[in-house]
C-alpha cells in the first residue's frame, strides 16, 4: 500500500512538472532572437568609415622589406655541393664522375653473372635428381606432397635461370654498346 502511494505520488509530480517545463521551439527561437538584440544593442559596431578615420589621421607605415634568406651551401664528403635556396629549391652540382668500368670491373661482373648462373644450374639438377627419386619410390600421399612441393621448386629454379640468362644477354648488349672488348666478358 505504502510503495502504491509513491507511485502514485512521483506519476502526480511528473505530470504536473511537464507542462510547465516543456517550450515549443518558436519559443525557444523567440527567446534567442530577444536575447542577441539585447546583445548588439550593448556593444559597439566599428564599420569601415570609422577606420578609415582613423587611419587617415595616423602616419602610414612603410611596407616591409623582404629580405632573402642566404643560400645554405653544403658540401659532400664525395665532392657533390648542394646548394639549398630560401623556396625549397635544391641545386645540385656534382663532379664528372670518373668511369670505373675497367677491365676489372667487366671480368667481375661477367664472372659473377657466370657463377650465379652455374649454382641455379646446379640446384637445378639436384631438384631433378630428388623428383626422380620420388618417382621410384613408393606412391605415399607424403611422397606425393613432396614431389609437388619439388615440382614447384624446380618451376623457380627455371624460370631464375631464364633470368640470369636475360641479365647475361643485357649484359653484353650493354658492353658491345659501350666498346668493350669480347675478352674482358669471358662468358661460356
């Protein structure tokens, strides 16, 4: 009985408290216009008549100077100077580089290329002899696992010496191109 007549108490106040506190928004737009004419009524508005007043009793001042900032110059332990400007601007001036294709420098590069060469061709075999192996042997699903595991490798190893034998060939186009000896190349 008693915890009815909370109820019943708090359900009275809550209806009676709504009509009063609830606004429309006309209302509430209404109470905000009023409010902002209150406010521009109590400060004061500058327009530009009144600056310019005001301005014209003041002595001008001059126009700033833009000075450029310095260039910074740096220099490269190598010889290349590097000389930054106040817009972002890079210049670079760096010396004629000195052509250190030798005929060292083309023996090495042919040897290496023929080196790399021989190792794929070398894995190559390997991967052949081991798919081989797993042909004659007993046909157990790890076998088959296995050989379609070699299978793939043996597919990279091809198709890396198809690219090793391009680089091979790029290689002497690039030094027929720039005159150099067939002997310095030594390839097969």
């Amino acid at each position: 009985m008693r915890s009815t007549m909370i109820a019943a108490g708090l359900t009275l106040t809550v209806c009676a408290a709504a009509p009063a506190s609830a606004q429309s928004l006309g209302d509430v737009a209404r109470q905000e216009s009023e409010r902002r004419n209150q406010q521009a009524e109590s400060g004061k508005t500058y327009t530009n008549e009144d600056l310019e007043t005001v301005g014209s009793s003041a002595t001008p001042l001059p126009a700033p100077v833009a000075v450029p900032a310095p260039p910074t110059t740096t220099t490269k332990s190598n010889g290349v100077v590097m000389q930054e400007t106040g817009k972002g601007t890079i210049n670079i001036n760096a010396p004629e580089a000195a052509s250190n294709r030798d005929e060292k420098y083309w023996r090495k590069r042919s040897r290496d290329m023929r080196e790399s060469l021989v190792r794929v061709r070398a894995n190559i075999a390997a991967a052949e002899q081991r798919l081989a192996a797993l042909e004659k042997g007993p046909q157990t699903a790890a076998a088959a696992r296995e050989r379609q595991a070699a299978e793939t490798a043996l597919k990279q190893l091809r198709s890396e010496e198809n690219m090793r034998n391009t680089d091979m060939a790029q290689l002497k186009t690039f030094a027929a191109g720039q005159k150099v000896p067939a002997e310095w190349l030594e390839f097969e």
